[in-house]
C-alpha cells in the first residue's frame, strides 16, 4: 500500500468515527438535558467532528478520484464546521447572557428591554446559522456530484445528496434571513 493509499485509509477511518460521533452528539445537544459544562464541550465539538468527518469523506471519495469540484466540497464544508462552531458558540453566550440579565431585571420595563435587546443580538447567530447552511449546502451538493461514478457509493445516494442539498440550500435561501427551523 502506497503512502497516499495508507493516507486515504486512515482518513476514511476517522471520518467514519467523527461522522458517527456527529449523528450522536447532535440529537443530545438539542433533547436531552445535561449539566451546562457537558452540553458547552459537547456543542463546541460539532463543529469540528463535521469538520473532520467531511475531510474523512473528502479522502474516500479522492482515493478514487479527485476533481476540482471535490476540493471544492471539502473546503466548504470545513467552513461550514468553522462557522457552525462560531454559531453556536455565538447562540449559547446570547442565550446564557440574556438568562443571567432578565433574572436580574429590576422592573417589569428592563425585562422588555432586555428582551428586545436579546431579539436583535440573537439576529447575529441566526445569521451564522444560514451563513452555514449555506457552505453545508454547497459542500454537500458538490460531494454529492462527486459520488454519482464512485463505484461504492453511485448514483442513488449520490442523487439523493444533490437532492437533499439543494433542498435544504433552497429553503434556507427562501426563509432568508431566518432559518428554516426557526422560522
């Protein structure tokens, strides 16, 4: 095995297990309860396992054959990881921050205040989330284009990718400003 091949391998192997992580690490941010400092590592990790989970694909997919459109791909999607790090690390300080302060509102006039000063800075990381979805939407579609002749993944999942991608990218350019999920 060539040291590219090995490379490839190894790649591919951690992209699995970063990806699989994504898929756990995800649905326990958003249901299930826990103490503040596990819900922050947690959060703060998604991004970077998407990123390197992308990477991971990224070298699978290359092994067989690489494309500008494929490198392409992978730089959007570690900007997608990049800037949903920065969302929700942007979201999780709003939203602690504007707790904290509307606990201590003295009068029933500072917690309308504070509420709407909370409403304009929360635009923010809801502008990073559809700045996001943007470069995952992208990303994904490019990968996918890039599956449709691979001979493990092919033309079924490689049309759904594009499928599900351009959806997605759709909805977010028409809920704009507000993402989909929380419009």
């Amino acid at each position: 095995m060539t040291d590219s091949n090995a490379l490839a391998v190894s790649w591919t192997k951690v992209g699995v297990v970063t990806g699989v992580l994504t898929f756990i690490v995800y649905p326990l941010i958003i249901a299930v309860p826990m103490p503040k400092i596990v819900t922050v590592t947690l959060a703060a990790a998604f991004g970077p396992l998407l990123t390197v989970a992308c990477l991971g694909l990224y070298f699978f997919i290359a092994a067989y054959r690489k494309t500008v459109s494929l490198q392409v791909a992978a730089v959007f999607t570690v900007v997608a990881g990049s800037l949903l790090n920065a969302m929700l690390v942007v979201q999780m300080t709003l939203r602690d921050f504007w707790h904290s302060e509307l606990a201590g509102a003295a009068d029933a006039e500072s917690a309308v205040f504070l509420e709407t000063a909370y409403q304009a800075a929360d635009k923010v990381q809801l502008g990073l989330d559809v700045s996001m979805d943007i470069y995952l939407t992208v990303g994904t579609i490019l990968f996918a284009i890039n599956m449709l002749r691979h001979p493990r993944l092919g033309r079924i999942i490689g049309s759904l990718g594009v499928v599900v991608g351009a959806a997605l990218l759709g909805f977010n350019l028409a809920t704009f400003p507000v993402p989909p999920a929380e419009g």
